[in-house]
C-alpha cells in the first residue's frame, strides 16, 4: 500500500514544502519590511497550503481511478471553503 | 497545544487572539513536518484524508461557536482535556512495537530506523478514529489547537496505529483541519498578522528539527516526553481558569 501511495506522497508533500516556503519568505518580508500586505499575503498562501495539498492529493486519486478517495478530497475542499464563506459572514 | 498556554499564561494575550496565533503556527508546523513525514511514508495519508473528514466538520463548527464561549471557560476546558490525555497516555501500556500484519485499504508501511525494521499495520475501530477527529476539530476551531492532542492518543490506543504513524499521520491532519478553523478566525479579524507571522517562522525552525529528531527516537520515549509536557501545561492551564490573571 504504501508504494501505490508513494506518488501522491511525494506530489503533496513538494507542494506543502513549497507553499510553506513562499509564504514564509512573504510573512520574513512582512516584518523586517514592515509590510502589511506581504505579511497578510503570506498568511492567506499559508491558510491555503493545506487545501492545496488535499487538490493535488484528489487531482492523483482521480487520475488513477481511486474514486473513493477523490471524493473524500472533494468533500473535503467543499468543507473548507465553506469556512471560508463563514468567516467572511 | 503548547503556544496557546504559552501566550495566555506569560504573554497576556487574549484566548481568541493566542487561538488564531496557534491555528498558524499548526498550519506551519504540520506542512513543515507533513512534508518530511510524506516522504518517509510514517505518514498515512489515505488514513488522514478519511479521517480529516470529521476533523473539518469539527473545526467549522468550533471555530463558529469560539466567539460566543467565555475566555476563561475556553482555558478551563483545555486544561481538562490536557489532563485526560495525559492520564490516557500514561497507563498506556503498549510498548509500540506492532506485530506484522497486512496493510489493508488503510494500512500503511514504513522503515522505522529507531528499531531498524520495517513496520507494517492496519488501522482499526475506525468509527472511534472518525468520532474523535470530530471532537479534535471541534477543540481546534475552539482553542487553537491543532486537534493532535486528541488524534494521536486516541489513533495509537484504539485504533491501533504505532505511535510515529499516529503522530506523523495526525501532522498531516491537523494543518487540513486547523486550515478550515483559520478561515473562520481570519476572516473574523481574530489572526493579529504581526504576531501570527513571529510565531510561524519559529514554528517552521522548531518543526522541521523535531520531524528530524523524532525518527531517531523510540515510540515509548516519545511517548513519556508528550505525557509530561501535556501534564505540565494541564496544571497551569486549570490554575489560571479557576484563579484568574
């Protein structure tokens, strides 16, 4: 099992390392540049990287046949962006 | 489940705003350590999609109700639970070595290079997996946490997983669910960009040497470690719910 898994392993785990990355280097800028913006920004790409992770995860699922598990991913996309929408009430 | 104490008990920061704070900085550390666990393959993440389900569901609705619970009641409740964690975890007596056995849908494998073999598992009760994610993400939307301090205590003792599969599984779990709680915290203007920033860039450092450290360590070690720690935090937590200040 965890072979068949290895793909999607490595595809989420380069994207929560990158998105990781990109929104640190915007909250580092944030503070020694004393930019809001950057820092907010950074914050936003931070929230998102989770969710990322779970697209690319389902996006791998899906190509592969493994519907079951897409659908989890879906469900789980749907579920965060409705806190989104909550937060904004 | 430490920077929230930490904030409340020797910065002066208010719960709700050292809840947004914690909800970053479980965001960081988990895409930090999730993405070193990944790649070793400790973290299930067939697993931690399932169960991140009922995580979620338990953040969206934590994360509403965080706004209308009394500050102190929230701290109460965290020292409460920190205190039935550590209970649980400490008359655990599985020594974590797991028999081998086939993985199943959910099952996962690794190399665990503390005790130089491959361990190989297969999830079990996992209702009791899905409802405990529930009540993790609800504690999540609640208190900032990140839900690990339920996910693993009760991934290891009842559905069976070893402890670094539960611990790396729930790594890759929390950030997912503490994304959804910090939506609703942002949106709301609860996340102060200053301090939430001060405290990822620690987070990052902090969790990227800790996913390192933690391979070379066995599941008891470990295991005693987060049962002290927890324990440590209860007391304070619980003394400054009933005493104030």
């Amino acid at each position: 099992m965890a072979d068949k898994d290895a793909p999607y392993r490595i595809a989420v785990s380069r994207t929560l390392w990158g998105g990781m990355v990109l929104a640190g280097l915007l909250i580092l800028a944030g503070l020694l540049l004393a930019q809001k913006a950057a820092g907010l920004g950074g914050i936003l790409i931070l929230i998102a990287t989770p969710a990322l992770g779970v697209l690319v995860a389902g996006a791998g699922y899906a190509r592969s046949g493994e519907r079951r598990l897409a659908a989890v991913c879906a469900a789980l996309l749907v579920l965060i962006a409705c806190s989104a929408f909550l937060g904004t009430l | 489940m430490f920077l929230v104490p930490a904030l409340v008990l020797y910065f002066g920061v208010g719960i709700t705003e050292a809840a947004g704070a914690g909800l970053l900085a479980v965001i960081a550390t988990s895409c930090t350590a999730a993405s070193f666990n990944l790649k070793l393959g400790t973290a299930n993440i067939r697993l931690g999609l399932v169960l991140n389900t009922t995580t979620v569901l338990g953040a969206i609705t934590g994360g509403v109700a965080a706004a209308y619970v009394p500050e102190r009641t929230l701290i109460g409740a965290f020292g409460a639970l920190l205190i039935v964690i550590s209970w649980l975890l400490w008359r655990d007596k599985n020594d974590g070595e797991t028999r081998r056995t086939s993985a199943g849908a959910l099952g996962g494998e690794y190399h665990d290079p503390a005790v130089g073999r491959t361990i190989s598992y297969s999830p079990k009760r996992l209702p009791a997996g899905l409802a405990a994610g529930f009540a993790s993400g609800n504690l999540s939307g609640l208190l900032g946490v990140g839900g690990g301090v339920l996910n693993v205590p009760v991934m290891h003792l009842y559905c069976e997983l070893p402890m670094k599969a539960a611990t790396a599984t729930s790594n890759f779990m929390i950030g997912v669910t503490a994304a959804a709680s910090a939506a609703v915290y942002f949106g709301r203007g609860d996340i102060d960009p200053r301090m939430g920033g001060a405290v990822v860039l620690g987070a990052v450092a902090g969790s990227r040497l800790g996913a390192h450290l933690g391979a070379r360590f066995k599941d008891q070690s470990l295991r005693r470690a987060f049962t002290l720690l927890t324990l440590f935090l209860s007391v304070q937590m619980l003394w400054r719910a009933f005493h104030g200040g």
